[in-house]
C-alpha cells in the first residue's frame, strides 16, 4: 500500500517513536472514547499499540499513521492490511482531534481511505466499536458500516463487529 496515496487533503505518515507526545495529548482529549475502551491513555500504551498485531500479522502489515495538515497531527488511525483475509483491511484504531471534530474531517479521511482501498481491490473494510460508545457508533454507521452481528466481550466491554463493502 502507497500511504501517499490514501488521502489528497492531507499528509499522511507512519508514525514513529518520536511521535507519541502528539498523539498522546491528541488522544487524551477523548474522554468519552476511553470511557468506554478504559484503560485511559498513556504514552507506554501507544508504544504498545504501534507494535501490537493481530494474529499471524507481520509488522509490514500494519500501517500506524499520522494525519497532518500542514504540521497540525489531526488524526490517527491504525491499519491492518489484509485481516483477517486477503481481501479485507482492518481499522484497527481511528481518531481525530477534538478541535477539528464535527466538521466531517473524520468522514473525509475514511471516505478517501476507502476509495483508495478500492481502487487497490480489497473489497471490504472491517473494524470494531465498543458496544455503548453514541460517537463511534455513530460515526461508523454514517460511513457506511453495518454491525456483522458478531460481537466479542473483554473483561470491561464489548466489541461490535461491523464491516463496510467496497
Ligand atoms: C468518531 C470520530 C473519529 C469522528 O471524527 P469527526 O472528525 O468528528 O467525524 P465527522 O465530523 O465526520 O462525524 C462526526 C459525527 O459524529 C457525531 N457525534 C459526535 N459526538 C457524538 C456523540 N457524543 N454521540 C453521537 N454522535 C456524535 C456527529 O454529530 C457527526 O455526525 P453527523 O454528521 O451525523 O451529525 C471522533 O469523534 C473521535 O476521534 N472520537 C474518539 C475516537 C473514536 O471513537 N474512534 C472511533 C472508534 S475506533
């Protein structure tokens, strides 16, 4: 996948270990979202999370990246290619700054996300939000994801599965 490729308003990057201060306090904003995806934050967690994998995923498959406009981090998101089949690309996390949200940035990059993936031939997008969450929920039912009707519980929530076709 060409990161240069998935989105024309903005530079996208892979994100690096000189990166987590700013997406540390762009994701501290999120109360809500750790409300219902607890523990909160921390910078330990986000060094996890750029390395963490999906079972019998390789790190060349996973894409960490930084949304910037001009040198302003204005969203993250963490991409899986091809999980968990060849055809699918798993959003693994995505979140933006709560000063641009509302303004229809975040469906803008997932809508530009998606056309690229398409145009590359994966055929759907498949993701996660935590059972409750009215934003996630929300946002991902407006960009056109449908719950599967599989759900996962861990020890402080549960996971709906939910998938849009490309
Ligand atoms: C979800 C998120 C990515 C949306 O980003 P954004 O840049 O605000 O996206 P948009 O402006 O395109 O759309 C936001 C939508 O959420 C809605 N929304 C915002 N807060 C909400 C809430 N508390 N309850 C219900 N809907 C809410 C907005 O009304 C808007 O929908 P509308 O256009 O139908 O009115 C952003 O709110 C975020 O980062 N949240 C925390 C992380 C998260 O939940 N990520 C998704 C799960 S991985």
């Amino acid at each position: 996948m060409d990161i240069s490729q998935f989105s024309k308003c903005y530079a996208v990057r892979r994100m690096k270990e000189a990166d987590i201060v700013d997406i540390f306090t762009l994701c501290s904003k999120n109360h809500l979202f750790y409300q219902y995806c607890p523990p909160f934050v921390t910078e330990e967690s986000i060094a996890d999370d750029m390395k963490a994998l999906p079972p019998n995923k390789e790190l060349s498959d996973k894409y960490y990246l930084g949304y910037y406009d001009a040198e302003k981090l204005i969203a993250v998101m963490d991409l899986i290619r091809a999980y968990p089949n060849e055809n699918t690309a798993f959003i693994g996390f995505f979140m933006t700054d709560v000063s641009v949200q509302n303004t229809g940035i975040g469906s803008a990059i997932i809508d530009e996300l998606c056309s690229y993936l398409t145009e590359i031939g994966f055929e759907h997008v498949r993701l996660g939000w935590v059972k409750g969450n009215p934003q996630a929920e929300h946002f991902w039912r407006k960009n056109g994801f449908t719950a599967t009707g599989v759900t996962y519980d861990t020890d402080h929530y549960t996971v709906v599965v939910a998938e849009r076709e490309l």
